[in-house]
C-alpha cells in the first residue's frame, strides 16, 4: 500500500501527532475525525444505532466528520444525523464521481449531483476523480486537524476494510501518528482483532504495534482512545519528507 502513497499527501504528513491548520477552512483547526463505515446498513439495527451514537458525541465534543459521501446505509446515517445535530459545515463528504453516479442512477435514475446529495441534510460535499484522490483529501484533513482527530471505523464491508488498513499502514510507516479506532459493534471486528494477535505471534507485527489499531465498544470510548492515543515506540522512523 505504501506505493500508492500521492506525493503531495507525503509532502504534508511528515508530521508524528495531528496539527492545526487553516488550510480547509474554520473545521480544520479543531478535531476532525474521518469515519470509514458501509454504504449497507446491515442486518442488525446496532449498526444504524452505533452511528448515530457516535455523531451525538461528535456534537456533543464539537468534533467535524469527514468520510465517504454517501447518502444511503451508515454513511448516510451518520452525516444525517450530525447535520441534524451540529449543522451542515460540520460534515464533509468525499465520494469519486463514479460513486456518485452510481448511488443515483441505481436509486433514482438521475445524474444531477445535487439531485441526491442535498448539502442541508448530508454536509458540504467534494466529488473527486477516483479512489486515491479521495483516500488522500480524506487523510490531509484529518492530519491538519487539532487534538484528538484520527479515524474510526464503523461497520463496513471490502471498501471499509481496506481504507482502514491503508491508514493503518501509513501510521505504522511514520507517515502519520493519528488515532485508528476501530468501533467494535456486536463482535463485527473480532476476526480483525483475533488475526492482528496470531499475526503478533506468528512475527508479522510488532507487539507494539499492534496498539495502533485500537479496540472501542461504545462511542463514548472512541472518543477517549482518540484523545488518550499513544503513537507506537516501534513504529518505522521513515523521513516522507520531499527533498
């Protein structure tokens, strides 16, 4: 994964702990946390009910969410509910315009982008080009973020999964020392958990690395390991830095 790493990403990321930044306006100098969740709302009503349980405590902690765009399953859910809560600028989503078109030609049948993503009910919206470029802004606000951002993942399928071992991946790189939290509901992340502790034993993780991942049963405790985070001692030393 380290090899699909945009440049201008590395350039900015040479940093170990979140910094401010006015770069992406008045949200980026306080907490910004990016959720990685399903465009599916799951078969349990938990999954619904953990999203929203974290965007109260997103209001309540005036924390600005940045994630995936979509309208439709927890995605949907979790800006939903914080723009209710917090109002739109407090929610960015970034979706590829293949997405886009996607969600709405499969819903609705139409191609007009504002059509679907109605910035009073989901947030202020960015459609990119493709997945990396999207990957990349969704990583550079949280990195100029203030105390306390990082990235949680809700429950998710191929794509979720895949995101979240990628930041996983860049922080065990140095290129970043946010918080990864991952938003155990109903036992969805215990695989995850259980093969993280054979791949420690079997000598393909560090012991002090696999506390880059961190385990949360309630919103409440996202909260806190985002904010209490300790960067791994045995992270690589690696200078990203363009020279």
């Amino acid at each position: 994964m380290a090899s699909d790493i945009p440049p201008t990403l590395i350039s900015s990321a040479s940093i170990s702990r979140p910094q401010s930044a006015a770069a992406n306006g008045p949200s980026a100098k306080g907490t910004v946390v990016c959720v990685f969740c399903g465009s599916s709302p799951g078969t349990s009503p938990a999954h619904l009910a953990a999203a929203r349980s974290l965007a109260h405590l997103f209001h309540k902690n005036s924390i600005s969410l940045v994630y995936g765009g979509g309208t439709v399953g927890i995605m949907g859910e979790l800006a939903r509910t914080l723009v209710t809560l917090s109002g739109a600028e407090s929610v960015h989503g970034i979706i590829p315009d293949a997405l886009v078109k996607f969600e709405q030609e499969g819903r609705e049948g139409k191609t007009d982008v504002k059509s679907t993503i109605d910035e009073a009910i989901f947030g202020r919206t960015t459609v990119v080009t493709d997945m990396h470029s999207r990957k990349h802004l969704m990583a550079k606000r949280v990195m100029e973020g203030g105390p306390g951002s990082g990235f949680v993942a809700l429950s998710g399928g191929f794509g979720t999964m895949e995101e979240l071992m990628e930041v996983v991946t860049w922080n065990q790189l140095g290129i970043h020392g946010c918080g990864i939290v991952v938003f155990n509901v109903e036992g969805y992340y215990d695989g995850l958990i259980d093969w993280i502790r054979t791949a420690v034993s079997s000598g393909f993780i560090s012991g002090g690395n696999a506390g880059i991942l961190v385990e949360a049963l309630s919103a409440e405790e996202c909260i806190r390991c985002l904010q209490e985070y300790k960067v791994s001692e045995e992270r690589m030393q690696l200078d990203w830095s363009q020279k």
